[in-house]
C-alpha cells in the first residue's frame, strides 16, 4: 500500500521529532557509575566544594534554602560549615558541632549517630539500589542521572530515613557528586547541589579544629571511657 505523500511527510516529521526529544540511554549501569563516583571520592586526599540544600515542606508548602561549604582530608578529618554560622568538625577524634543561635557546642565520638560527609555524599549503596540511568545535562554540564530505590522502606531499620526515592548526578568526565534529591514518604523534597569541586589541594590543618570560646557552653557527650574524651585530672 502506498501512503499519501502528506502522511509519508508527517509521519517523517514525527519520527525525526522523537529522535530529537527523546533522552539517550546510558551505555553504562547506575551502579557502575555510583562505583566509579565512590572511587574517584575514596582516590581524593582532600575535596572541598560549596554546597546549596533546599528544602521543601510539602505539608506547608514552604522551601528552606542553605549554603555552606564542605572540606575533607583522609581518613576521617572533615569540616562542614553552614553561611549562618552553624559548624560540624570532625578532628579525627571527635565531632563538634557548633550551634551560633545558642552559642553551644555539642562533642560527641565518630557514631552512626551523626553521619559524616562521606555516608552523607557518596555512601549510597547500603541503602539504596540504583534501578535506572540516563545521560542528561545539568545547567549545560554533561552528566548520569542516577535513579535509586531504597531497599526496604517498611523496615525502620534499614538506614533510609524515610527516603522512598533518589536522584543522583554525576559528572561525565570526572565523576564529582553534582546534586542529589531526596523525596520522603510524606513528599518533602531534599535537595543538595554540590559546585567548585577540588581535589587534593591543600587545606590548612586549622580548618579541621574547633577551638571553643571561653562564652560557648560546651556539652560534652563522649563516654567517660570512649579514648578520645580527655581524662580528668
């Protein structure tokens, strides 16, 4: 059967504009990218980005946006510094976190009570099993867009914190972290947008030390045994 010139050229039309509009598949698994991601983070030294987290209150409709800045150094040195004033440290030994409102610091030991930058970043795969991938770009920056279920939603047990699903973006050419998105049962939306990525350069030791003032109410949380709480005299 031959088909009227006007349909052969719109069904022509139409084919082109689906090859055009559709997104290209991944040749590559979202767990090889999340394993590639990881590696490229475990390889670092050192890394420091800036960071954006939104926020959105879905019963009240409201969105909460903060910015900060993150540092690094293997193996368990980290700084996470809030624009509000607001400071996590981890010194190797120990975590401070620093609360400007109240002009408090709470010390604790390294716990799976307070997660670190690398569980909060990278440290996916425990929870959560990627089921989809794509290519796509992030403002221009070509990129993987990892899609993840958690593993199990019913068990609280399972580390999720309620997460039903998650987005991850990854860099095509060097495999930073660029954003995740984190959607909870209850339809709030979490949001980090990770920028100004660097690797291995040097950070001043200082940055991974608090030093409270002599004004800051220290709140001291760490086991009279636990090896990193001073012993009293």
């Amino acid at each position: 059967m031959i088909l009227p010139v006007r349909l052969t050229i719109a069904l022509a039309c139409a084919s082109v504009f689906c090859c055009l509009t559709a997104r290209p598949v991944a040749s590559i698994t979202g767990s090889e990218v999340i394993e590639r991601m990881e590696k490229s983070f475990a390889k670092s030294k050192t890394y420091s980005a800036r960071f954006e987290q939104r926020f959105y209150w879905a019963i009240l409709d409201k969105k909460v946006t903060r910015k900060g800045g993150i540092y690094t150094r293997r193996p368990s040195e980290f700084r996470l510094e809030i624009d509000d004033g607001l400071i996590l440290v981890g010194d190797g030994s120990a975590i401070w976190h620093y609360e400007p409102d109240n002009e408090q610091v709470l010390v604790s030991s390294y716990s799976k009570e307070l997660p670190t930058p690398w569980e909060i970043l990278v440290e996916h795969s425990e929870q959560f099993s990627p089921v989809a991938v794509k290519e796509v770009e992030l403002e221009g920056r070509p990129c993987y867009e990892v899609i993840m279920a958690p593993k199990s939603v019913s068990d609280p047990l399972a580390g999720n914190g309620g997460v039903e699903g998650m987005k991850v973006w990854v860099d095509k050419k060097r495999w930073h972290l660029l954003m995740v998105e984190e959607t909870a049962a209850n339809e709030d939306v979490t949001t980090y947008i990770l920028s100004r990525h660097k690797v291995n350069d040097k950070i001043a030791d200082d940055r991974f030390v608090f030093t409270p003032t002599s004004d800051v109410d220290v709140i001291d949380r760490r086991t009279p045994s636990s090896p990193d709480k001073p012993q009293e005299q």
